[in-house]
C-alpha cells in the first residue's frame, strides 16, 4: 500500500511479509530441517510541505522477526535479496541495519533547494526482535540473550547534486553507528567501539 510523495500532500507506505516452508539447519549433508516462520512489516508516514525548500518528514517503523531461543522453527526473516540500499543506511559496504532480528524507529528531514539539490538527515533506534538471535545484518550475538536488546542509534546524511539534470549525478554522505548496550557486552561483539562511515558517488542515467 504506497503513495509517492508529493507536495502538499501526505505519502504513505505499508509492506508486510510472511515466510514459511522449511529450512536446513546447517550446509551439512543430510542435515536436519526445521519449519520456518518468520515475517517483516514496514509502516512509513510523510508529509512534503508547501513553503521553500520543500520540506518533507517522515516517520517509520520496521520490524523483522529473529529466531526465538526455544522455538521449535526456525523465526528469522531472511530477507532473500532485493537493493542492496534502502531505509537502512547509506550504499556500499557499511549495511549492518538489515531486515532481520530488527525492531526500528526511524525519522527523517528531506530538503530540496531547487531542481538540482536534495539533502536528507535521518535518525534510527535500533532494538533487537529476539535477544539471543545476532542482530541484523551484523553477525553479533548473544545466545543467552543476557546482552539486552537495545542496539543503539544511526544517524544517516546524504546530498544530491545533479551535475547534469537527469543524466549524471554526484552523492555524498555518511552515517555514524552508535553502539548500544547489545553490541558492547554481547560475547563476540568485538570492543571496536561507535562505526563511521563516509562515502561519493557518481552515477549516470542512460
């Protein structure tokens, strides 16, 4: 359910999805199979106001389902394929906010100064699903699920500039990954402390 944005007007999105069948336990031959259940849902709301700049906020909720200690299925949403990029974090290697084991409130600004500019400023909590599942996309887990569930903050920025109108486009920007309490005391979260990560791109249209 979606309505694009535009001005003056609220935009809406609305996404939801359920897995189930059965999956190996491990690549091992023969390995056992369990039923799988797990499911993702998106809820985002935007309004894009009438006045210079044209400003737009939006608020949004994700969640996708990880695996239960206990369970007798498997619960963690695999999210298959699909962009690379998306609500989650700026492209490229960064990607540690992925739809799996996620529980998330995110909101955003998006300016733009005219045709040419865009710029956005997002921010992001992070929770875990299921606390003794790994978190996202990151592989840090705490089995006992002794660590909590809080995973801490993203705060993402970009700017737009088309160098060509429709043709060529260069983009910069950056995210930085504060760690909460999940990813300092889960067993393997390594020590490494807050993320950041900065990027450029050109693109071309044809």
């Amino acid at each position: 359910w979606f309505r694009a944005p535009s001005v003056a007007h609220w935009d809406y999105e609305v996404e939801g999805a359920y897995q189930f069948g059965q999956a190996s336990t491990s690549t091992a031959a023969g390995a056992a199979r369990v039923d799988v259940a797990a499911y993702f849902a998106h809820v985002l709301v935007g309004h894009t106001f009438a006045v210079p700049w044209q400003p737009r906020i939006g608020i949004a909720y994700d969640r996708a389902s990880g695996d239960k200690r206990g369970s007798a299925s498997n619960n963690r949403f695999d999210t298959l394929f699909g962009a690379r990029r998306w609500e989650y974090g700026p492209t490229g290697i960064h990607g540690a906010v992925g739809r799996a084991n996620l529980s998330s409130l995110d909101g955003r600004i998006e300016l733009r100064p005219d045709a040419r500019w865009e710029t956005l400023v997002g921010y992001r909590a992070l929770w875990l699903d299921a606390r003794s599942d790994s978190f996202a996309s990151t592989g840090v887990r705490d089995a006992t699920g002794d660590s909590g569930d809080f995973a801490g903050h993203q705060i993402e920025t970009r700017v737009r500039f088309w160098l060509v109108p429709g043709r060529i486009r260069l983009e910069a920007g950056g995210a930085v990954l504060l760690t909460g309490r999940f990813l300092e005391d889960a067993p393997n979260a390594g020590g490494h402390g807050d993320t950041l990560y900065g990027y450029s791109m050109l693109s071309t249209t044809f």
